[in-house]
C-alpha cells in the first residue's frame, strides 16, 4: 500500500510505504545516472518524465517535479512504479552505494561529527516527516553548507527552517559554527 502525503513544498509529494527501505537517515537523487548507480527504486522512478529529484528515506519515497509539469501527469505512474517496486525483493538503495556514503562520513573530523549528529539525532527526523532531509556537506570558516532535499528543497519556509531552527541549535552546541547555509 502506498499513502500520498502533502508536503509544504507545492513541488514535492512524499509517498509512504508499509516497507522499510532504509535502516535511517535518507539518500537523494538529483539525476537519473546517479539514481542508476545507487539505487534501482529511484531509477524507475525518474523514468516518469517531469521528476527532476527522487529521495528515499526509511519508509518513503519524495518526489521533486520538474518546472512546466502538472502532478496530474506524474502521480499516477509514479504511484504504480513505487507499488510494483515493493512486491520485489529489490534493495532500494544497493549496499554498496551506502556503504561509499558511510566510508566518505567517517573520514571527517571532529566538528563535522557533531554537525551530524545533531542533524542525524535531532533535526533529520523531524524534517523527514514532511518528505524533507537536510543533509551535512561540509564545515568551512565557521560556515555549515547543508543541502535541503526532498520537499526542504525549494520550500518557502525553508529559509526561516534553516536560520531560526537549525542554525540556532548547531549554534548552541557547537560554538565554532558562526552560520548555516543551504546550497
């Protein structure tokens, strides 16, 4: 079974799954050649035209559309590509790419690893339950980069979501962090 949820970004969908396909935390796609090296559920999905971003989290799938597409014409097979793909016993992330994902986040250091774990204990969570996932990319003079996924991306309120919320509590902290911002 497959539940639409709505999302505060109006160009994104989240659609829940009584399936698990990640453990925790979430992985995003932005383009069909990384959706096929990484993950064969978020490859048929960008099969549907007008999807520019396909996120997998632990019991759902977010959808980005494209500029000048309407969700009339991308809900309905997106919907079946996602109820065909839980029948399968298909991993919807392949092992290896997360393990690359996993090798890639231990090689940093220490400030890094508070980042993260304050996003992966506290912050991801909450946002995972809009369809969204802020995801660390790295910590330069004083600055965190994150990246807004799934219905995050593009969201009207993610600007307030980013510098009242999650700069205020990686501030608390972490006293090297001066600001947040998305990229």
């Amino acid at each position: 079974m497959v539940s639409l949820e709505f999302t505060p970004n109006p160009n994104t969908l989240k659609y829940v799954v009584e399936k698990t396909f990640l453990e925790q935390g979430a992985v995003n796609f932005l383009n069909p050649g990384d959706a096929l090296r990484g993950s064969p559920l978020a490859s048929e999905v960008f099969q549907t035209p007008g999807i520019s971003a396909v996120m997998i989290g632990k019991n759902f799938v977010t959808i980005t559309k494209a500029q000048g597409f309407e969700w009339d014409q991308i809900h309905e097979p997106t919907e079946k590509i996602i109820l065909e793909f839980i029948k399968s016993d298909k991993p919807a992330v392949l092992p290896t790419w997360l393990e690359a994902k996993k090798q890639r986040a231990s090689a940093e250091g220490s400030i890094e690893e508070r980042i993260k774990k304050i996003l992966d204990e506290e912050i991801r969570p909450a946002v995972a339950v809009d369809g969204g996932d802020i995801v660390f990319d790295r910590f330069e003079n004083g600055i965190a980069f994150l990246f807004m996924q799934g219905s995050c991306a593009g969201c009207p309120s993610s600007t307030m979501t980013l510098k009242m919320g999650i700069e205020t509590r990686l501030k608390e902290e972490i006293a090297e962090i001066e600001a947040v911002e998305a990229i």
